[in-house]
C-alpha cells in the first residue's frame, strides 16, 4: 500500500469515530425536547421492529413537550409501552389522540450522570482515533521492511500524528459543546 492509502484509511476511520460520537451525544437528553430522543426506541409493528418515527407522526410543539400521533389507533399501548421500557425515563401521557412525553428539568445529579456519560463516549471516540493512528503507523513500518525509505516512514508518521491531533481537538470539541449544553439550566 502507498502512504496515501494508509493516511486516507486513517482519516476515514477518525472520520467515522467523531461522527459515531456525535450521533450518539445528539441522543442524550440535555432537558430540552428532540424528536431525535425516540430514534432508539423500537415498536412491534405487524411482526417486524419499526422506529418510533415510522409508525407516528413525531413533533416537538415545544421546548419541553414530544407529541406523537400514531397512524393506527391499535399503535397507541404498543408505543407507551416501548416508551416505558425504553432507557428515557419519561412516562407517557395519552389522551386518546396523541401522545405527550413532557420532558422534566434535569436535577443536579441527572445533569452530571449525563455528563459522565457523555465523557465516556468522548472517550470511546478518543480510543477509536488512537487506534486508527497506531494501525496507521504499523502499516507504514511494515512498508520499510518492503522498501520504503524510513525519511518517507517518518514523515508520513508526522502526518498521520497531525490527523489524530486534528481529530482529538474536534472530540473534545464536541464533548465542551455537549457538556455545555447539559449543564446549562
């Protein structure tokens, strides 16, 4: 392989590390209301596992509230149920017509559980990019015992400690970013 490839894998895989990490944040509650909440939770529809969001009509009338409308009546229990066996910590309310998940104000503790939990996914990401440089830069020695020159070796480490230096700063970013948003009442 050329040094191109390795460097080119290496981004691809730091790539995929921060986006993964993104995602994942975007899932956890920060006190305000995101149709996004429910992307996790499964329902049982006619024998198969669908998303929340294909079943129900999902919006976000405010800052504090989730309103499902399910497509079917026969969704409602099916919906509040998954809700309830779901990780959110929210009960359901339904009227009939809708479903209503009222977001409540995160206490102290729940705000700092969120946090460490979003460090130990920043973390997780920070560990997928080190072994994107280390598998990078095993490949490039092994391309000396094949004939590349060790100044190319070297230079091409540089470049491949300068990614990961690139995306740890992105990480971290995006965990202040986070935490930030979490903490603030």
């Amino acid at each position: 392989m050329e040094i191109k490839e390795y460097l080119q894998e290496a981004e691809d895989s730091m790539t995929l590390a921060v986006e993964y990490l993104d995602d994942t944040l975007s899932h956890i509650r920060a006190g305000k209301a995101s149709a996004r909440l429910l992307d996790g939770i499964r329902v049982d529809y006619y024998g198969s596992q669908a998303p929340v969001s294909n079943v129900a009509n999902v919006s976000v009338p405010d800052a504090r509230t989730i309103a499902i409308t399910p497509w079917e009546k026969s969704m409602f229990k099916v919906i509040e149920k998954a809700i309830l066996d779901s990780d959110l910590g929210i009960t359901p309310e339904n009227n009939g017509e809708v479903i209503r998940l009222s977001i409540p104000p995160l206490t102290e503790d729940r705000r700092k559980q969120l946090v460490k939990q979003s460090k130990g996914e920043a973390e997780n990401a920070k560990v997928s990019v080190r072994n994107a440089r280390r598998e990078a830069i095993d490949g490039l020695k092994k391309e000396v015992k094949n004939g590349l020159s060790e100044d190319a070796e070297k230079a091409a480490e540089g470049d491949v400690q300068k990614l990961h230096d690139k995306y740890m700063k992105k990480i971290d970013d995006i965990f202040a970013a986070k935490e930030k948003e979490i903490l603030t009442v």
